[in-house]
C-alpha cells in the first residue's frame, strides 16, 4: 500500500534520563505524541532490557497504529534513539501526521545530532501502480524523483528494462535500466542541444550516424534541416524502437518511419567497425558511461568514429553532470582530446534529468563556438527550422559559456 516511511537515529539525546530507561515514561511520551498527531493507537508493548556491567538497560517499545506503527528503541549508554514511524496512506493521506509524530519525538528527545530519512512506499493501486515514486541517484550521496500517474509499460529485453510512465510533470516518461531518457515535455532541452549547435555550424549536413538514440528524438530534430538526405540509426535494441513507436510519438514524430532514417539493430561499436560509410554529423545518444554502453565513451571508439566522419564532420555526446559526476565529465573531455583536435563542452539545465548537465561537440575542423550569431540565424532562416523549443542564435553561444567550476574541471 503507498504511504510514508520515516526513520531517524538520534545522538546525544538530553533529555531527562528517564526517558532512555524507564518504560513507563517512554510509553506516556509516545502515547501522548501520537493522540497530538491525529493518529489512532490500537495497542502497545514496550520492554526495558536489564542493567548490564552496572549500567541501565535501554527500552524498546512499539505503539500499534489504526494507520501502521511507531517503533523506537533507545541507547542509554550512548544517549541514543532509533525511531521509526510507518502511515499507510490507503483511505486517507496520512503523511502530515507521521512528520508531526517524528518531528514531536525528536524534540521531546533534544539530541545534539541526528539523521532521518523519509521513504515514499507502493502506490495509490497496485494494478496501475499510480502514484509510484521514480528515484534515480546522481551519485551515491544524491538522489531526485518523479511520481508517475501510472505505469504504461515495462519491457525486459535481453539488454536492459525498459519503462514507460505516464507523469503529470512530463507526460510520457521513458527510462532504462531505471536511467531516465526522456519524456514529452522536456525532451527538447537534452535533443535540441545536442543536434543544433553542431548542425547549424555545419555549413550543409548531408548525412548522419546516430548511435542508440532509439527514442528518435534526435533523429526528429536532425531532419529539420533540409540538405539532410540519409540519417544512419544504430540501435542496440530492438525492443526500444518498438517501445518508441507505441508510446514516444510526441518525441520521434514519425522521425523513425522516415525515408531518409535506416534503422540498424545491433552493437553500436560493431557498426562503425564494419562501416564503409561517411557521415557530417555523429550523434552518440547513449545511457550513461557505467551501462553496457561504457566502450562507446573511449578513445578505441572515438578513433573509429573519426575514420566515418568526412573532414569537417562534428561529433556530440553527452558527457554527464559538471556538478554530481565532476571526474566522468573531466574524463569524458580527455578522452575526446586525445582524438580531437577541437573539443567544446556545453551546459545546460536539463529538467529530466535533475541537473545541470554537459555535452561536448568534437571534430578535427569544427568549431561551433566560432560562428557568428548572425550567421546562425542565417541559416536558420534559409533551413526554415522554427519548430525549436530551446535552441536559438544567442542560446548557441551560451551553451559553450562555461561556469568556473566547470571550465577548471575540462581545461
């Protein structure tokens, strides 16, 4: 059932010493703050452990609740508490009421120090799981979430999990592996930054490789411009691309069916090994570097890619957040250098995605940071492109204006 998990350990509790040994009065204290709260208590046990090497036993006690429970136990010799307070938000949300009993027992407890954590349970209906929670860790000390309405689909090919989720933020929400890659709403942030800068610095873009990217949102946006005549989509699963055509329409817009797109099922790396073909524009549209993906972000691979791409050509990739994931991004530019003769990174705020993030556009010639903003709009006039969301002349530049931090981190 969905409903609201709430655990904290206290340290350095002062509070009177009788509420750390003496089951009465920890029995009184928890009684009286759970009626405060709103919450119904249906029976309760607490237990006082005996005195060992001459010194008091702690207490452990929990309250049975009409909504769940509260669970403590305290640690005299450490001036110690563990609390824990469960609701089940079925008939009612509850939520309110369990912050107002742990926030009360914490108080009345005074430590010096403490952690608490809150866990969001289940969902409003077991059959859609509406109302789910979907976390996904920056790094081991972040995290960030969505709810989602319900749970449109779940697909487990033989790569990965795939999940489509239908959100009131974003709308349509696909992730792999439990990674968000895109949704409806926010889409454009992350494609139209990747694609643009590189193919409006381009002075006439024939061809494309895109690797992974079976969502086809980059792929819809590298065929706004028209001197485009084939793009190459190299799509390690099959399953993605089914997923994207039933549920991502308002992603790929029919970029997937297009005359110009051939789709190609099957390792990414492999491709490009065997390929005889030449391509303006390189788009790695990958999940993130510690994914089956990891051997497309090397300089073995980057040396293949640079065999594929005409002179001139441009490559973009996304290189992970300057904030949450410093040393991937360090590294990720590196790498890129050490095949790359230009190599500009980028930034932008991607909603999905919980952070600033960074891209980075490579090539032996290239250089989208010099190319003037009238020109841009130049060409953005003669390719009639105004279907853009995000990009535009003055945001090019700005994508390659780096913050401090981040500029030290790539120099």
């Amino acid at each position: 059932m969905q409903g609201l998990h709430l655990t904290a350990d206290l340290y350095g509790c002062r509070c009177a010493p009788a509420r750390l040994i003496d089951a009465t009065s920890l029995a009184d204290l928890c009684r009286r703050a759970v009626g405060e709260a709103g919450l119904t208590i249906v029976d309760d046990k607490f237990f006082t452990f005996p005195d060992y090497q001459g010194q008091p036993g702690g207490v452990t006690g929990a309250v049975l609740l009409a909504e769940s429970h509260l669970a403590l136990h305290t640690w005299p010799e450490r001036r110690g508490v563990t609390l824990d307070v469960y609701v089940c938000n079925f008939s009612t949300d509850n939520s309110a009421k369990a912050e107002k009993l742990l926030s009360d027992l914490i108080v009345a407890f005074e430590p010096e120090e403490q952690q608490t954590n809150r866990l969001l349970r289940g969902s409003e209906d077991p059959q859609t799981r509406s109302g789910e929670l979907l976390l996904e860790w920056l790094n081991p000390q972040s995290a960030f979430g969505y709810r989602a309405r319900r749970r449109l689909e779940t697909v487990r090919s033989p790569y990965q999990t795939i999940e489509v989720f239908d959100t009131e933020q974003f709308g349509k929400l696909f992730r792999l592996d439990g990674w968000y890659m895109t949704s409806e709403r926010d889409e454009f942030f992350y494609h139209e930054a990747m694609i643009h800068p590189a193919a409006l610095s381009h002075p006439a873009p024939r061809s494309a490789l895109v690797i992974g990217g079976g969502d086809g949102g980059s792929t819809e946006e590298i065929l706004k411009h028209p001197t485009i005549e084939r793009v190459v989509v190299a799509e390690l699963d099959a399953a993605v691309i089914d997923v994207a055509r039933k549920h991502l329409s308002g992603v790929h817009r029919g970029a997937l069916d297009d005359p110009r797109v051939r789709l190609v099922i099957g390792d990414g790396y492999d491709h490009v090994e065997r390929s005889t073909e030449q391509f303006d524009l390189v788009v790695l549209d990958l999940t993130d570097p510690d994914t089956p993906a990891h051997r497309l972000y090397t300089p073995a691979f980057y040396r293949l890619l640079r065999r594929v791409m005409r002179p001139g050509a441009a490559l973009t990739l996304h290189i992970g957040s300057p904030v949450f994931q410093p040393q991937r991004v360090s590294q990720a530019v590196r790498d890129l250098r050490t095949v790359f003769p230009q190599v500009r990174p980028m930034g932008l705020y991607i909603p999905l995605y919980g952070s600033y993030w960074g891209l980075a556009c490579a090539s032996d010639s290239l250089d989208p940071r010099a190319i003037a903003p009238a020109q841009l709009d130049a060409r953005l006039a003669e390719r009639r492109i105004g279907d853009l969301s995000y990009y535009n002349a003055d945001v090019h530049h700005a994508l390659f204006a780096l913050p401090n931090y981040y500029r030290d981190l790539v120099r």
